[in-house]
C-alpha cells in the first residue's frame, strides 16, 4: 500500500487477485464477528442518523416538496447551478494540470526530481480552512499577488473573497492527489506499449495521445470524479474565504445556522450527498469497466 | 537518454509553476507567523510572539485535536482491520456492498453527516458537548481510509496461500490473524493509520458543526483566527499546524517510497 | 497470401558497438557483427549476457556507446531515433494497444504513417489474413488467447513493411504447445517474406529451429557466431559447449593418431584411432553419441539415475574410476539403478575445443 495510493483518498482495488480466499461456510460466523462491531458502529452512527435526516427534509413546513425546493427555489437552484459549473470547471483544470506534471515527472529522472514531487504532494491533507488562508496568502488583501500588482501597475488585484478565490482554492486543493494519481497509474504502464508505438513510427504526441492517455483513462475518471465530489462538498474553503459565495454547502450552513431552517438544511445536504455519491459510483463503475476491457 | 528537446524545458517549466502555486502561500504563511508586521514585511523584525499568543489562545485546541486523533485512531484500527480481514475473505455481492456503504461517509458530505448526527444524538445525554460526540464524526469519516489501506495489501499479498500454509502447520485461527495476516499487512495498517491521524487532526467540515464552544479543534481555532485576528496570529497558528502533521505526511511519503522500490 | 508480398532484404552492419551503463559497469562490450540480407540472426544466451541490448542497439531504443554505430545497408542510422529507424518489432509481453481492436493495432503504424483510410483497412485485413486471424479484425485484445496475441503483434509489426523486424523472446510467454504451433508459424512467416529477422531468446531449441545463424552470447561478449550445426558440433569454446546442449567432458590425451582417455575410467581405455589434432588434452561428447553396446563396449559404468523423457532414457552413469557421463538411450530401453552397463565411444563422434 502506497501513498501513491492511500493519498487520492480511497486507494483503488485490484479486484480479482489471488489474494481473495474463496472461504468456506465453515468462516463465516467468525468473518461476520469480525465485520459486526464496524458495521454495528457503520449503522447507528451513519445509516440511522441518515435516515432520520431524511424524515426530518420532508417534515417541514413544505413537506416533502422540500426536496424539490432545490429546483424549484431561485436562490437555491442558481446555488446548485454555480456550485456544479465550480466543480466542473475545477475538475477540468485540475486534471490537465496535473496530467501534464505528472507524466512529466514519471517520464523524466532529473537532479531535484524527488524534492519536486514532495513539494508537489505535501498539500495533500490540508483541510479546506487551511487551504482558504493559502488562498487568502496568494490573493487575499494583504497577498501576494496584491503587492505584486500594486508595485507593477498601482491596483491591486484582489480575488480571494469570491468564486475565483474559491475555484483557486479548490485546485490547490485537488491537485495534489490528482497528480498522485496519475503519477501511480502512469508508473503501472508498460514500458513496452511506448516502445511498440514508437517502432511503428509514432511521434510523442502521437505517443500520448493514442497510447497513454487511453491508457490512464480509468486513472483519470476516478481521480476526477473524486474531486469533482470534493469540491462539490467541500465547506472549509468557502467558510473561510467569505460566508457570501453562493455554493450549495455554504447555502446549507446558512439555512442551518443562520435561519434554523432544519428541514431545508437536511433536504439541501441529503440532495447534495446524493448527487455527489452517485457521481462517485458512476465514475467507479465505468472506469472499472474500462479497466476491464483494457484486459 | 535521449536529448531534451524544448518540450521537456516547457513541461519543466509548467511543473515549476505548479509547485510554486502549492509552495509560495506555505512558505508566505509560515513566514508571516514569524513576523513582526506582515504589512510592513519582513523589515519589521523575527517574533515569536505570535507563536506565544496563540499558545496562550488555543493550546486547549491542540490537545482536544491530539486526544480526538489518537483516539480515532484507536477505534478505526479495532474496527476497521477486523473488517477489511472479513472482506477480503469474502468474495460474494454481499461483501461487496457491505464495502460500497463503508466507503459512503467518504462521498457524503461533512455537513449532511454532521446535520444528521445533530438531529439524531444531540439530544441524549451530555453528548453533543461533549469531545466524544466529535470523535464519533471523525470515526465516520476516517474509516473508510483505515479499512481501504488494509483492504488494498491483504489483497496484493497471497493472503490465502500464506494462511493455508499456517494452518497446515496446525496453526488455529487466532495464531493465523495474529501471527501471519497482521505482519503481512503492516505497511497497509501503517499506512492507514497515519492517513488517520492526518485526516482527523485537519478534520473541519464536520468538526464545525458538531463543535460546541467547550469543544474546540484545532480547524476550528483556525476558522476562528482567519475570521477574527491579525493575519499573524492566523499564519502562526497554521505554523504550528503545519508542524503537527509534517511528521505523518513524511512518514507516509516514506512508505511510499518503500512500496516503489520493493514492489 | 499474395506472392507479390516479399520485403526489402537489407542488411545490417554493428560496427565497435558497446554499452556501458549510467552507474558504470558494462552491458555490452563493443562488438562487431554483420548480419546478411533476408537472414534470420538468433542471439541466445542466459539473462544478463546482452543480447537484449543489443537488440535494443538495433531498434534504436539504446543507443551505443561513443563509436559504436549501427547501419542498415549502407546507411547509418545510428542517430535515427527509433520511430524514425522502420523497424518492426516484437515483444514477449505482446504490447498491443489494450484501447484499439485488433485491426486498429494492426493498422496503427499505417495511421501514423498517414496513408489514407482505405488503403490502411486493405493492407491490416491482407496482413491478418496473413496470420490466418481475419475473422478477428474486430476483437478487443483482451478477448484474444496469448498465441493469438503474438500473432497480431507479428502483424502489426510487419504491415508497415520495416526493413527489420526484431523479436524480443516472442514465445517465452506462451505454454508449450503453443510455443511449437507459433514458432512454424513464425519461421514460415520470415521465410516467404525474405525480411531480414533478429530473434533474441534464451531458448536454445528456438534458437536452432529458427536461426539461419545463432550468435551466442556471454556476459556482454560474442562467445560465437555460426550455423546451428556449427554451434551444436563445433563449440568454439567452453561456454558454449556447456551452453548449447548437454555435454561430457572427458579428460586424455592424443598422440600419433590415436587417443586415450584418462584416470576417470580405471583402466585406461585402450587407445582408439584419433584424426583430430595431436595434443588435445580433453575431448567432448555428446549423450547420444555414446551408445550402449551389447557386446564388444569401451568401457564399463553403474546406471547412478534414470531419467525418461518419452522419445529416450537419459542415464547418468559412473564409470568404475568415478567418473559420471551423461548418456542417451532408446525410450523403450529399462534401467535399475546399479545395474551395470557396457558403453562405446565413436572416435569420430568426439569434439575438441580450439586451444
């Protein structure tokens, strides 16, 4: 087990390894004593809650139409719209970005290489406030990117306190375990298929477009539903960088808090969850499938 | 080796600046911690007194973060090893939703997790002020990671073939866990285990709803100095953050260099 | 197949390639070697010997050390990257493209080249037809079985018309039965095309089917370069003696046309007329080349191990001076341990190294 793998969050599987023992019944009540207290724990602290979290959406003042208001309500629908463009938007970035750091930097061995991918990854844990105060650092109003622009130009460019800041914020966030990702599934690539491409006479963008882009395709649709969940739920980094950006977690918090609004709170966060767990397992399914299919 | 043509200078370059985007805010954040004015720059002199002052505000955090992490820590390895054990015992559809759900909290937002454990338990007893009510959170949350760790090398190891040979030798089941799959998974638990840590103590999205004023994380002191004090006493204080989770992000970059080389 | 298929027959000329590796230390010391139009040149050797550099040298993934240089007739193409060179090759691990079909493999050096669609499609299906997987064109790799794998990776690697095509341990993945089914098919292949071939293997049987010569190699050295008869019968040294096939080693000398073996056999063998050079000090033989007489045997040994292999028996024997031989007897023929046996030499059948 690697960071490699550990740090994009859920380290993938390698299903079907000989590793699997095909028990007998003979086990099963020991295995089933040794998944209980996980389970027992599993089921009153999150299934439960969960459940009573969707009894009390629909047990508000609207009803059950509190799980429409999510379209039905402007504020929140344009919440729910910005919040997905975000995600989007961050996933797309981030997944260039980091495709191109990362197979640069398992394709070549240079002085400072090992240096370069620590730096590359130390990000890794943040926690969203932590990582809105870097992007307070960089463009926040006594940042960096501020005194740079007012020494250049006299104004000074401040962006920290909006959707900008958050979008920076959450590719700081992302890139790290993304180009972990793409690093581990990279090094995994046979060494042959390049040389195979090359002595048919294939160009390097040939190379990486025909042969280890398709290659890293389950890597990448994982990595990047992964953190198109993230930023969809991600809180730390808005709260931190202003209560007014109009993301669909800061809506919730504001509904909870501000407005003791439980019903609607609970509607918006289970919605939330929905979507951003039914992104995950498409993504999971079908880079699996690919998996499959690349044999 | 082949020359390095202009491509490999501009992916260089590239790569450059990405690390510079990820390194210049940490570097800048840990020197404002240290310095005197952060407005006037560095000119105005070294201090350690924002280092003190936030001592003096939230060390109770830094311990509340400490006692919640390693208690985390201690319930995900009794819960989740155990588990990932039985999982990877078991090949059928059932197991694998029993890992489809445990990987749930991962995929649920902190806030609906945190809202549902509110309106669920915070009304029983002293628990919603009290630390445990976090940890309970935290639970939720890091398990997954503890239970994907292990799961991921006692799958890559012949765990099968080296039980069945232990048991061939006449050894019984409690010998076997103990003796044969614990040592074999070590770097997995070792892994998961430091994830753990790191993730609990960095914990805010749940923490910030579950807190109470008595119940302080260190993520929560942080949200409240970004919000409320000079932007030194913030930078200190995710200095001493910082040097908090070094030690584990070093650890498991070092593991993981370990796994490369010995594949 | 159309006849009309047939590819350019070139040459290939090393000239003091050598490769030494980035921490120091040699992986191949500078070599020389000529390798004709159209033939199929087999290195074989144990791991590490540098046969695979080698290889890699002529492909162009390696490239040799200060003034080594490679030619492809009368080019050189020493600084020609590889996807410049027009090489064909093969790998043990198949190296498909796992995200193309298998005519979209074969058809790939084709797209890159960019001939026109049309003419791309004809010439993969002609060339799968070629390797009899025609109804396959179609396929995802992973629906293919190992020897069907290699097949289209010989394809592919052959439908760009290369001026070499390089097999890199092309069966050694394959089960046996396979391994045999492939390499006809692959000797038919090189064959009827005439396209000069480099076959790397540690497979001495590949190597004698295939090779129109065998270049055997030994820690980064040619040991010896011939025929595989030349190779097998005339070892010009001891490690391919040891090497190729299995070998005795006995100990005696010659003089004045005639030999005698020494101490391991007791008594000294009465001597035997000798036609090679006078002086030899040790003589080889190969197990079926030392029968089992009836009556009349040179010498005397102890059946110490029997081995059946179908076709034969292979015994190791001892003589009554303590020395062991391996020998070669008919399959049907049955033998106890212990049981005595009565051995022949044929002068003529016996080797001597080059001093």
């Amino acid at each position: 087990m690697s960071l490699r793998d550990a740090s994009s969050l859920l380290p993938p599987l390698r299903r079907g390894g000989r590793g699997r023992v095909r028990s007998g019944g003979r086990d099963l009540p020991l295995l089933a004593g040794m998944i209980a207290p996980a389970a027992a724990v599993f089921g009153a602290f999150f299934l439960l809650p969960l459940a009573r979290l969707f009894a009390i959406g629909g047990g508000g003042a609207e009803g059950w139409a509190a799980y429409a208001t999510i379209l039905t309500d402007a504020g929140h629908r344009d919440g729910l719209i910005a919040t997905v463009l975000l995600s989007a938007a961050v996933t797309a970035a981030t997944l260039a970005a980091s495709t191109v750091a990362g197979l640069f930097l398992v394709r070549h061995r240079f002085p400072g290489h090992a240096l370069l991918v620590a730096m590359l990854t130390f990000p890794l844990a943040f926690p969203g406030v932590v990582v809105g105060f870097m992007v307070i650092m960089l463009a926040g109003r006594q940042g960096l990117l501020g005194t740079i622009t007012q020494a250049l130009f006299g104004g000074k460019l401040v962006f920290a306190y909006s959707m900008a800041g958050l979008f920076l914020g959450y590719l700081y966030f992302s890139i790290p375990r993304v180009i972990l990702t793409v690093m581990a599934a990279a090094e995994k690539l046979d060494p042959r298929l390049e040389e195979a491409a090359r002595s048919l006479g294939a160009t390097r963008a040939q190379l990486v477009a025909h042969v280890i882009l398709p290659a890293l395709k389950p890597a990448l649709l994982s990595a990047g539903a992964l953190c198109f969940a993230t930023a969809m739920g991600a809180f730390g980094t808005a709260f931190t960088l202003a209560t007014r950006i109009n993301v669909l977690p800061m809506i919730i918090y504001t509904e909870f808090t501000l407005q003791a609004n439980l019903a609607t709170a609970a509607a918006l966060s289970l919605v939330l969850g929905l979507v951003t767990w039914a992104v995950l397992a498409a993504a999971r399914s079908f880079a699996g499938s690919s998996v499959a299919a690349a044999g | 080796m082949r020359r390095r043509g202009l491509s490999f200078w501009a992916q260089l370059a590239f790569t450059l600046l990405l690390c510079a985007f990820l390194v210049t805010p940490i570097i800048l954040s840990m020197l404002a911690g240290v310095t005197a004015n952060y407005f006037v720059g560095l000119k105005s002199g070294l201090t350690l007194r924002w280092v003190e002052e936030v001592w003096r505000l939230y060390a109770d955090t830094i311990f509340l973060s400490l006692r919640i992490a390693f208690a985390c820590l201690g319930c995900t390895l009794l819960l989740g090893v155990p588990a990932a054990y039985a999982l990877a015992r078991r090949q059928g559809p059932a197991a694998r939703l029993a890992e489809e759900l445990l990987m749930m909290p991962v995929a649920v937002p902190g806030l609906a997790t945190a809202l549902a454990l509110i309106v669920t338990y915070g009304g029983v007893g002293d628990l919603r002020s009290s630390w445990l009510f976090i940890l309970i959170g935290h639970v939720l949350f890091t398990l997954p990671f503890m239970v994907r760790s292990v799961l991921a090398v006692m799958t890559s190891v012949d765990l099968r073939t080296l039980e069945e040979a232990a048991a061939s030798l006449g050894a019984g089941f409690a010998r076997r866990f103990f003796g044969v799959v614990l040592p074999n998974c070590a770097s997995g638990i070792l892994a998961g285990s430091l994830m753990v840590l790191t993730l609990s103590v960095g914990e805010f999205n749940l923490t910030w709803l579950l807190h109470t004023p008595m119940t302080k994380t260190l993520p929560v002191g942080l949200a409240d100095s970004y919000a409320s004090l000079r932007i030194e006493v913030g930078s200190a204080y995710t200095l001493v953050f910082f040097l908090m989770i070094v030690p584990s992000l070093i650890l498991l970059q070092a593991l993981a260099r370990r796994a490369r080389s010995n594949p | 197949m159309p006849s009309n298929f047939h590819l350019d027959a070139v040459p290939i000329r090393l000239q003091a390639c050598g490769k030494s590796w980035e921490g120091g230390g040699r992986a191949l010391e500078p070599l020389d070697l000529a390798i004709r139009g159209g033939e199929t040149i087999v290195f074989l050797g144990p791991s590490g010997c540098g046969k695979t550099t080698t290889l890699r040298i002529i492909a162009g993934l390696e490239s040799p050390d200060p003034g080594g240089r490679v030619f492809f007739g009368e080019e050189d193409v020493t600084e020609l990257p590889i996807e410049r060179r027009n090489v064909g090759m093969v790998f043990q691990s198949y190296a498909l493209f796992p995200n193309m079909t298998v005519i979209e493999n074969v058809a790939y050096g084709l797209k890159v080249r960019g001939v026109p669609r049309v003419e791309r499609a004809a010439r993969a299906e002609e060339m799968l037809e070629m390797v009899k997987l025609g109804e396959f064109a179609g396929r995802r790799i992973d629906q293919l079985s190992g020897g069907q794998r290699q097949r289209v990776a010989l394809a592919r690697a052959l439908v760009v018309r290369p001026r070499v095509l390089l097999l890199d341990e092309p069966l050694t993945a394959l089960d046996a039965k396979l391994r045999d089914g492939l390499r006809l098919e692959i000797d038919r292949l090189l064959r009827q095309l005439g396209i000069t071939a480099v076959y790397v293997t540690h497979d001495q049987g590949e190597a004698m089917a295939l090779g129109d010569r065998i270049v055997v190699m030994a820690e980064g050295r040619i040991a010896q370069v011939g025929t595989p008869r030349e190779i097998y019968y005339r070892p010009a040294n001891a490690f391919v003696a040891e090497f190729v096939g299995t070998m005795n080693r006995l100990s005696g000398e010659a003089r004045n046309g005639r030999m005698r073996l020494g101490p391991g056999f007791g008594v000294a063998l009465a001597s035997l007329p000798w036609s090679g050079p006078d002086g030899a000090q040790e003589f080889l033989v190969r197990p079926e080349d030392i029968d089992l007489a009836e009556e009349g045997g040179h010498f005397d040994a102890r059946v110490a191990a029997s081995v059946f292999l179908g076709d034969r028996t292979r015994l190791v024997v001892e003589t009554e001076g303590g020395q062991p031989l391996t020998v070669d007897a008919p399959g049907r023929a049955d033998f106890a341990r212990g049981q005595s046996v009565a051995l022949r030499l044929d002068p003529n059948r016996l080797l001597t190294l080059p001093a």
